[in-house]
C-alpha cells in the first residue's frame, strides 16, 4: 500500500476516510477516541498544504439524513483537536459539499456530513454505490484510506472511491495492519487470546481460525456461558445461544486435540437481575441459581486469567468480561486490563467495547501496546478473511 508520503498533496483536495463513528449522549461525544486516532492523518496531510476533505459515517441512519447522526459535534471536537476551524458541509456530495471543497484553502480541513445520510454508501446494488462514488470521487483529487474500522464493508466511499482516485493508505490504517500482522504471521510465544462479549456467534469465525495458531483461549463475558451450557453447566438466567452449543462443543474437541489451553470462568458475580444495582453473589460456575444471571467473572477466574496471562509474550484481547457499564460488574474487566498492563507482552486490545472500557475505566490507554479502532475489522483480519477496503488500497 502506499503511503500519504508518496502523494503530492500541496494545494491538492484530499478525501480522507475517516472512521469518526464515536457514542454521542444527544450532541455531548462520550468517548473521542476515534476522533484523536484521526488526528495525525489529517495533520499530517494539512501540514503539508493540502487541503482536507474529511468523509465518515455515524450510527446507522439507514440512508437518509436523521438529525441525531449528524456528524456536526464531531466536527466541533476535531477542530479543538486540530487547533484549527474544521468547515462542515451540511450534506455529503450536495451543494453544501461542493461549495465547502471548492471554497477550501491550503492547509484547511472540511469534514462531510454523515456518508450514511446517503443510500448509495451501502447500496448493494453496484450501480448505485459507483454513482454516489463517482459524486463523491468528484469533490477531490487524491483519497486517503484512514477509517480502519470500516475497511471491512464494502462501501462508496472505502471500497468504490479508491478506485476512482489515485489512493494511499493513512497512517492509522498502516499502524493496524503492521500490528494484525504480528498477531497472525509469527507472534511470540506463549500467545493467549482474551475474548469477551456478549455473543458467541460474534466470534466464531476468529475462534475457528486462532485455534490453529494460539496457544491459550480464555473466555469471559457473555459468550462464556454458551460453553459452560456446552459443558452441561446450568447457567441461569444468563445469556445464552443455545443454537450455538453443538458448535461450541466442537470448539472444545478442537482446542483439545490441538493442545491448546481453553480457559473458561470458575465462578462469576450471579445477579437477579440485568441492573447496575442488582443483588448478586458470587457463585462457582458449576452451581449457578437458575434464577440467577452472570454479570461478570468471579474473583477466583480473575485471578485465574492474570495467571495465565503472566507469561504470555503475545496478547489479544477482544470484548468485556462482564457488564462493565455496570461499576458493580466491571471487576472482571478491570482484571483483564490491568493484568495486560502489568505484562511484558505485546498487548492488543481490539476495538469496541475492550477499547471503550479501558477509556471508561480510567486505564492508561500507554499501558496497552496498540489499543485497536476497529473491533469488527480486526476480528475479520484474525479470521483471514479479506477485507475490502484494504483490497482497494492495495491495487
């Protein structure tokens, strides 16, 4: 892939793809680190007398515009970001788009409105994505490829643009792949996967493909008790995809004969009920109440997962271990992180929610060696899969 260095910039309007998909509490951003992942890019490229073109997506308006995904705060938290005025276009390739690219001068920065307020962005239909492409495509010159967590979906404006303009890849998209290659091409050893969330069906590609390649699996989260139900294990009230079981079982054959360790909870913070005061105990997992549902590992699979993790030299961690939202049920993922922290691993956090509770939690986000932007495009790195926005950067 080339690289932002390669292209010449100077008093050039450069599309940049940003991923800029952040949680917004009415206009107030909860949680900017999408935003400050951007930065360097865009810097990077103004700084060099270009002038910036910033497209991203928010939410899931479903193709027309809806006032609660407008992307108007981020472009005010960009600009505090940037030092500098951020324009905002009041549609994506309209009259307002046209106007803000043209009027826009060297080093200055505009950013879109949501690309998602259009129908053509995720059309399936070829014809009608490569028609808003091209509109798109029309408002620049050059495309920089820096949304990492949208590379993954085959989109206008990730997959259709790059093919319309001469294209690099931003220094974030760079960062991502040199760090999903070093988890998929020759990690050190021991490698321990750290999964989490809420549902099993969500991982089963990457579990398919890490048991081929790690030497440890520990569950926690949600997921978790699809396999202690796969084992026979009552589990309450807790979530459950009783149509995942059979293949869950397969998992644990697979882990088996392959020898790796697969490490489920021990006991967990058993709730009666989904509230972040809810009466709870802590129960081994094998007598979990039948009225009763896990909100978070236990303190002995806390202490049981940090051991593991010891002397892992490689580590991915992808999805909570509990309700984290909940201060009540965040101890299990506090555990995890803070066990990553004290590691001399080489420690990814991939994305989402891990991403989001090391930030809600107060981590030091240094004290991780990469923290991801794209949960689900990291994931479908670590399953082989090919993704297409990193296809289109590479022709």
């Amino acid at each position: 892939m080339r690289r932002i260095d390669d292209l010449d910039v100077q008093g050039r309007r450069v599309l940049v793809r940003a991923d800029l998909n952040v949680p917004l509490d009415g206009e107030t951003i909860t949680d900017d680190g999408r935003i400050r992942a951007s930065v360097p890019t865009i810097q990077a490229l103004a700084g060099r007398g270009a002038r910036v073109i910033v497209c991203a997506h928010l939410g899931r308006p479903k193709g027309s515009p809806t006032p609660k995904f407008s992307l108007r705060p981020v472009a005010a938290r960009l600009g505090e970001l940037l030092g500098t005025e951020v324009a905002f276009a009041t549609d994506v390739v309209g009259d307002s788009a046209v106007r803000t690219a043209q009027e826009l001068q060297d080093g200055q920065v505009a950013l879109l409105e949501n690309l998602r307020f259009e129908p053509g962005e995720e059309s399936k239909d070829d014809a009608a994505r490569t028609a808003f492409a091209e509109r798109l495509a029309g408002l620049a010159e050059l495309y920089v490829g820096d949304g990492f967590g949208a590379v993954h979906r085959k989109h206008a404006s990730v997959y259709d643009v790059p093919r319309l303009l001469p294209h690099a890849a931003g220094g974030l998209v760079l960062a991502e792949v040199e760090v999903l290659k070093k988890l998929t091409e020759d990690p050190a050893r021991p490698y321990v996967v750290v999964l989490g969330g809420a549902k099993v069906s969500d991982k089963l590609g990457v579990i398919s493909n890490l048991l081929a390649k790690v030497d440890r699996l520990l569950i926690g989260g949600g997921m978790a008790y699809t396999f202690l139900a796969a084992q026979g294990h009552e589990v309450g009230g807790s979530l459950l995809q009783a149509d995942q079981l059979e293949q869950v079982r397969g998992f644990i054959d697979e882990a088996a004969k392959r020898g790796v360790e697969l490490i489920l909870p021990v006991d967990v913070l058993a709730a009666t009920g989904f509230a972040p005061d809810a009466e709870h105990e802590v129960v081994p997992t094998t007598a979990i109440p039948a009225d009763r549902q896990g909100l978070d590992i236990g303190p002995a699979t806390r202490e049981l997962f940090a051991g593991k993790l010891a002397d892992a030299r490689t580590v991915f961690w992808n999805g909570p271990m509990g309700v984290f939202e909940f201060e009540a049920f965040s101890g299990g993922t506090r555990a995890v992180a803070e066990a990553l922290i004290g590691s001399d691993a080489f420690t990814v956090v991939g994305g989402g929610d891990s991403a989001a509770a090391v930030r809600q939690l107060g981590l030091p986000e240094a004290g991780f060696s990469h923290i991801s932007t794209g949960g689900g495009a990291s994931l479908e790195y670590l399953e082989g899969k090919t993704l297409p926005g990193l296809a289109a950067l590479e022709d």
